[in-house]
C-alpha cells in the first residue's frame, strides 16, 4: 500500500497546512498519508472508501481523513475536490488549537451522521474563494505575513464547514432539488426498492429529464448507480463482519445470496466468499 509522504506535498518546513484543487480526480489505489487531510467535494461525485467503510459522495460533500486511515475513491464522475493537508508535526504560526474544529468534521464526517449537513451553495461558493486565495499566495515569500493571510483564510474555511454542522436541519432535507436531491436519496434508501418517477418528482424533474440530468452528472443511470452503491457497500460487510453472504444480500438489498455472488464476480472478478478470505488475516502472520 502506498503511504503518501509529507515532504512530496508541502511547501516548506515551515508549512502546518498546504491546499491543493483536484480536477477530475480518477479512482485510486488504496493508500494512507503521514499527514490528516481535509476534503471538499466541489463538483460531481463517487464513492469515498475509508477504513473498509463506503460513502456515496457528491457536490457539498466534506469529510476529514487522519493520518492512521487508510482510503481510495471509487466509481468518480466529474469528481472535482478542494484538498487540505495538515501537517502532523509543525505548528501554526498564529492559529492556536484548531484540533476540536477538525475533530468534529471527523465525528460527523467519518462516517456521515445524523448531524452532517451538506453545504450549501452559497457557503461552497464561499469555500472555493477562500480557497483560491489561499492558492494564489503560493508564490509569495514565506513571511509573517503570507502565514497571517493564508492561515486566516484558512480558519475561514473551518468556520464555514463548523455553522454547516452546527445547522439543526437534517441530511437530505436541505431544499436540494435535481440530481442531488435524488443523490442523497439513493445515500439513504440505497437497500430498498426506489420509485424512480415518484423520486424525480420529488426533485421537480420529470421521468426523461431526471434520467438525462442523472446519466449528464454521475456517467450512468440511476438503477446503475445504486447497484453499485449496494455492491461496495456488500464489499464492506464482506471484509468488516462475519455475516452470512445471505444476510449481507439482504441488507444490501439483493433478491438472494446467488444473485449478489453473480452480481459480485461480473464487477470485481472474484465471488463474495473469495472477497471474504482475502481480507482475512495470514494466519502466523
């Protein structure tokens, strides 16, 4: 596994953070980092696997990845993301502790909970100014007053995504309309049997827009994208529990057990039972 190194990433030794903006980022190799990470999903979506753990990802979306975790992105679209490395070691040169901001996206974020708001557009719009100008000091001297403004910008974008949180209203009920209303659907009803032209009502399109919108922003049609929703999410109860194949269909909203192991082999070329022995542990190892 690939362990991404401190020293390929940021800008000096003197750098407690560095930011990065991601166009277009591909599915990934497994891989984990010496430093925390920071993630903003600006545009498009996929699949985030963190800790054999999958979360359907899209537009809004924010979530923070330690450095002791291990992930990759899965079956991305258009994904575009605004990253925040924090380095382990070095400290700020103003900001004191912002430990407990990062510890509550984590609390909410890995994995998504009740209390998780997406954001909103307006507040995302805010994020990637802030954002931009952060990147635009990158040729600045590295003086009190480069760390000043970047780590103020910084914080911005922290308190941003800490008023999301603190929002009391809940995941999936934030006015989204289109493709994300339908998006944050299938993240919470993807076991169960979807109503597709109820659902795109729902989201104010009709049956032929929804579907053309849904192929336009995710590359493939809704059915599609929920089966392989179903399909990670299997993977994760295949290498994190011992439940029978059986139950993990059903949990996962397959008809029966044989149906998810065809299924299962056509997209990742091995059958539930050869997934579950290669997540076991070598034994004497």
């Amino acid at each position: 596994m690939d362990i991404k190194q401190s020293q390929d990433f940021f800008l000096s030794d003197t750098h407690a953070f560095c930011l990065f903006q991601l166009n277009n980022q591909a599915m990934a190799d497994i891989h984990g980092h010496e430093f925390d990470e920071l993630v903003i999903v600006i545009h498009g979506c996929g699949f985030h696997v963190i800790n054999d753990q999958t979360e359907l990802i899209h537009q809004g979306d924010f979530f923070f990845v330690s450095a002791n975790d291990v992930h990759y992105y899965d079956a991305t679209c258009d994904l575009s993301i605004i990253n925040i490395l924090f380095h382990k070691q070095t400290p700020f040169y103003f900001l004191k502790d912002i430990a407990p901001l990062l510890a509550t996206i984590k609390k909410h974020t890995v994995p998504f909970t009740t209390g998780y708001h997406p954001l909103s557009e307006e507040a995302l719009s805010r994020i990637v100014a802030l954002a931009q100008g952060i990147s635009d000091c990158r040729d600045d001297s590295f003086d009190r007053a480069y760390f000043a403004l970047t780590e103020s910008l910084l914080l911005g974008i922290l308190s941003t995504l800490s008023r999301t949180l603190d929002h009391k209203q809940g995941r999936g009920n934030t006015g989204e309309k289109g493709v994300l209303f339908i998006l944050n659907y299938i993240r919470k009803h993807y076991s169960q049997s979807v109503p597709w032209v109820s659902v795109g009502e729902m989201a104010g399109l009709s049956q032929r827009t929804m579907y053309r919108l849904f192929k336009e922003y995710t590359g493939t049609t809704p059915e599609k994208f929920q089966q392989t929703y179903r399909l990670l999410k299997a993977k994760d109860k295949l290498r994190t529990t011992d439940l029978a194949i059986k139950n993990i269909a059903s949990d996962c909203g397959f008809i029966n057990a044989a149906y998810l192991t065809e299924l299962y082999k056509k997209n990742f070329s091995r059958t539930p039972s050869q997934e579950r022995q290669l997540s076991r542990p070598v034994e004497g190892a």
